[in-house]
C-alpha cells in the first residue's frame, strides 16, 4: 500500500493523494490491527484483507 503512495508522489506527481494514502495507512495501524509479519504485543492478528480493509475504511473516513 505504501508503494501505492511512493508511485502517486514520484511517478505521477499526486502528493496530496499520497499523503491521504499513508495518513490512512497509520490511521489503520493506530486500530491496532496487524498481520502475522508486523504482529506486535496488544493488537489483533488479522490476514491482509483485514487490513486492506481497515486501509480503506481510513481512507473513506479521511477523504470526507
């Protein structure tokens, strides 16, 4: 996901998407949700399409 953000910013020169993409991205994390590779202490282990998920709500409720 944050790719996405790196080629909005430097490919097609969309710096403010992309700083709407990589807000949502922490926005998902601070929910503590993680997949197994980025598990930590205290959150909640989900699979990619939880998170992509989560991404995406962030990013619904950022872009209102």
């Amino acid at each position: 996901v944050l790719s996405l953000a790196m080629l909005l910013r430097y490919s097609f020169d969309q710096g403010d998407d992309a700083e709407l993409l990589e807000r949502a991205v922490e926005k998902a994390l601070d929910g503590e949700l993680r997949t197994g590779d980025i598990m930590a202490d205290g959150c909640t282990q989900t699979g990619t399409d939880g998170m992509i998920g989560a991404v995406l709500d962030s990013l619904d409720a950022l872009a209102r």
